[in-house]
C-alpha cells in the first residue's frame, strides 16, 4: 500500500474514487471493442458520476427498460438505484464478490447483464457491469414489455427500441464476462491475487456444500455422530502417493465435508484436526535424502496459517494448498518400476491393519521376496514396513481415542496391538504421550498450544525454529 499511517478516511475515499474514475476510463476502450455497454459502480452499487454520463438513457439498459418509464420522470441520475430491480442488481454484485469472478445474470424481461468485484488495497471498492444483449427472443420481451406500459407503447415502437439489443449467444456472453473479469483484475495492481483466491475459495465452497448436501439426504435425520472420516484421510494420502492430485483434492472436500457437518460450531477442534492432517501430508514426501528441518518448518508455516484461519473457508483454502504444495515434492507412482506392488501391498495393509501382519505375508502380496520388497518399500515409501505398520496403527488409535469412548484395551484390540502395555509403549515412541494423556488433552485442544498432539522432540525442533 502506497498510503502513509496519518491518511484519514476522507483520504482514502478520495484515493478510492479517483480509482473507480480511472478505472471508468479505461473500461471505454472495452466497451468500444466489445460493442456493449459498460459502467462502473461504488461499493454502494451507485454508478460513479463519470460513467453515468456515459450510460445514461440513450444507451442504458434499465432506464431504457419500460419497467422505469413512468418511474424515471424528473428523477435525478443518483437515484438510479432506487428502481424496483435495485435487489437484483445488488444481489449479483456481491455474488461477483464473493466468487472473486464474472457474475452473468438475466433480469425478468430477458436482458443480459454480467458483473465482475473491483479491489483497491485488498478492499472491495465497486463493481464493472456489461449489458447491451438480451437472453430470450425479443418478441418474448416485447410482449412482457407491452403487458407493463399497457398498450401505451405500440408494439412496433417498442420493437423500434429493442433493436439495438441483439440476442447474446450463450459463448458470447461468456467470453464478454470473462474478458471484463479481466479488466477488473489488471485495473488494480494488487487486485488479481485477491480475485484467484476468492475463485479458488468459491470453488472449494460449492465442492464441499455440495457433498454436504448429499450427506444430509443419506441421513435425513440430521444425526451425523462424530465419527472421524479415517477411511476419507487414507484415501487422500494414498491418492497423494500415487501422484493422483485431483482425486487427492477431491477425497480432501469429503474429508472436510463430513468434518464440518458432524463438528458444526466446534471450529478449534476443526483446527486441531487441520494441523494433524498437514502432518500426515507433509510424511508422504518423506524419502532418502529429505530435509527434515526444512520440512518442519513448513509444517510451521502451515500450523500458523491454520491457527490464523477465521472460518472453514479459510481452513479448507489453507488445507487444499499445503495438499498441493506436498503434491509438488514427491514423485508420482507413474514412474516407480514396482508402483503396482507397492500399491497392493499398501491396500492390503490398510485392510488387515486390526490384526497381526508378517513380513512374509505382505511380501507374498506383492508377488516379490520379502528381503527385495523390504528394500524397495523403504526406498519408496521412507520407512521400513514395521514403521509403517506402527504408524498407521497409532493414527488409527488416535482417531479413536478422539472420537469414540471404547477402553484402551478395546482400541489395542481393534488396532491390531497385541496388548495394551504395547499399545502404550508404541503409542508414546509416535506422539510422546500416553493414549490415556492423548484423549484428556484432545478434549482442550488450547490448554497446550497447537502443538499438544506431537511428540516433545518435535515440539522442541519446532520452537526452536520459531
């Protein structure tokens, strides 16, 4: 920001309008080019005095529309929107700004309008709005139009003033927006990264209400319980693997979806779970050679991202980009000469992780001896398969020492320890506590900072960096 600490607010409202003015200026070489019409609104959804000039009733769509005819006698220009559409218009352009993109809309008689958010500093500040095309066939807007004014406007009059509106093709249309999306992002220089995250967030949102939506029809009694969606996070890490990031994104949303469905109003236990769930992200890139303190410390850089998130648009926002920042670092199980074994092998475990597994048998899975799987399943996966065979026993009994009330013992059992002394044991060398301190300090989740779950050498390593 170019503005010093003594600005006042009247500054930057003056700052601000000779932004939308510049902004007026340079959307007439659009409009010239596209061959519609144009004009540039505040965040109170006023059209600015400048560009009121411009669409004023020779070529504005609305004050054009018969809707206003009678309305728009001796009324003033800034009382534009005071018009009995003013709702609509307004409700597209905070849909504009909320998706961060183009908005196309259609008003009750069928012309076409299409909106895109403009930003100065970081803040919305106005809006661009096309119009100029109708969407319906203009005898179908000329009969809405002659069943208003009454037979007052003959129908070839009215037809006469309908002229200059072709019908805009559906392409058409979305090419136009799009390329007035584009003129509200360069017209600010700090405009465009804010417009990519509200569209990248929008997205996410739709994708996750979306699968929301379908969870409430599967259980329309609107009891979801509080079941940990494990089977949705093995599905994403082994999506993430395999280098499948698309699957890996999509598992995500359903992750989130069922997370927030059965946690509604529990937002610092969804942030407890966002931070365990970088951490088994940030593990699939652990390989030979990795950087260990590097990888800490963005692991850092996203617990802090996470604990600074607001709401679950943000969460999820924050949760999607480490997933693919990791997805970025490790190789894709295309290219592994034994990636059908792995994959067997890594299935197999997964399903049989309750009770008690060999190296023998997992081996035979994989259709190699068990000395030459051993060597290549530590090469690609980082770790050892009694390592790995620990850990996701231990994550599994995390989940359900979080999230069901079953005894120690039970959940050793279920787990596929052999006893709950070992269970213990193993379940401290992972997270640096015992199972029973676990589920205590999971239920206050901010009594020990955000890092409570982790072990205390990697707590130590991590402030250390800070």
């Amino acid at each position: 920001m170019n503005h010093n600490k003594s600005e006042t607010p009247a500054d930057l409202q003056k700052r601000t309008e000779d932004f939308l003015r510049q902004a007026n200026k340079k959307l007439q070489v659009y409009a010239k080019a596209m061959g519609t019409m144009v004009c540039v609104l505040d965040k109170d959804f006023r059209p600015i005095p400048e560009s009121y000039n411009d669409f004023n009733y020779v070529s504005n769509t609305c004050l054009h529309c018969v809707r206003y005819k009678e309305y728009n006698k001796n009324k003033k220009p800034g009382e534009l929107r005071e018009t009995p559409c003013e709702d609509m218009h307004s409700n597209a352009i905070l849909g504009a700004h909320r998706y961060g993109g183009s908005y196309i809309y259609m008003c009750d008689l069928g012309f076409l309008f299409w909106s895109s958010p403009l930003y100065f500093e970081g803040n919305f500040s106005g809006s661009l709005l096309g119009t100029g095309f109708l969407g319906t066939d203009s005898d179908d807007t000329v009969e809405k139009m002659y069943h208003i004014v009454k037979g007052s406007i003959t129908v070839p009059e009215l037809r006469r003033m309908l002229s200059r509106y072709p019908r805009g093709e559906s392409k058409k249309i979305q090419g136009l927006a799009k390329m007035l999306l584009f003129c509200a992002e360069s017209f600010s220089s700090d405009s465009g990264a804010y417009h990519e995250t509200l569209c990248r967030q929008a997205k996410q949102q739709d994708d996750i209400s979306e699968k929301i939506e379908l969870l409430k029809k599967k259980n329309p009694s609107g009891s979801f319980g509080a079941e940990y969606p494990l089977e949705k996070e093995r599905q994403i890490i082994t999506a993430l693997r395999q280098g499948d990031r698309e699957n890996a994104n999509e598992f995500l949303n359903e992750f989130l979806a069922i997370l927030f469905i059965s946690h509604i109003d529990q937002f610092p236990y969804l942030n407890f779970r966002a931070m365990e769930l970088v951490v088994l992200l940030s593990r699939t890139v652990i390989g030979p050679g990795y950087d260990a303190r590097a990888l800490l410390k963005t692991n850092k850089y996203f617990f802090k991202l996470i604990w600074e998130s607001k709401n679950i648009k943000d969460l999820a926002d924050v949760l999607h980009f480490a997933l693919n920042h990791f997805a970025e670092q490790i190789s894709s199980f295309k290219g592994i000469q034994h990636a059908s074994a792995i994959k067997k092998t890594e299935r197999y475990i997964w399903e049989n992780l309750s009770r008690k597994l060999s190296l023998k048998e997992i081996a035979a899975v994989s259709g190699l001896s068990g000395p030459y799987f051993s060597t290549i399943f530590k090469e690609e996966m980082g770790e050892n398969v009694s390592c790995y065979i620990n850990r996701l026993r231990v994550e599994r009994a995390c989940a359900l020492l979080t999230e069901t009330d079953m005894t120690l013992s039970m959940i050793a059992d279920s787990c596929g320890f052999e006893d709950q002394s070992w269970f213990t044991k193993v379940f401290r060398t992972y997270t640096g506590i015992s199972p029973g301190r676990y589920r205590n300090r999971i239920k206050s989740p901010n009594a020990e900072g955000p890092y409570v779950s982790f072990s205390p050498k990697y707590r130590a390593i991590v402030a250390k960096l800070a």
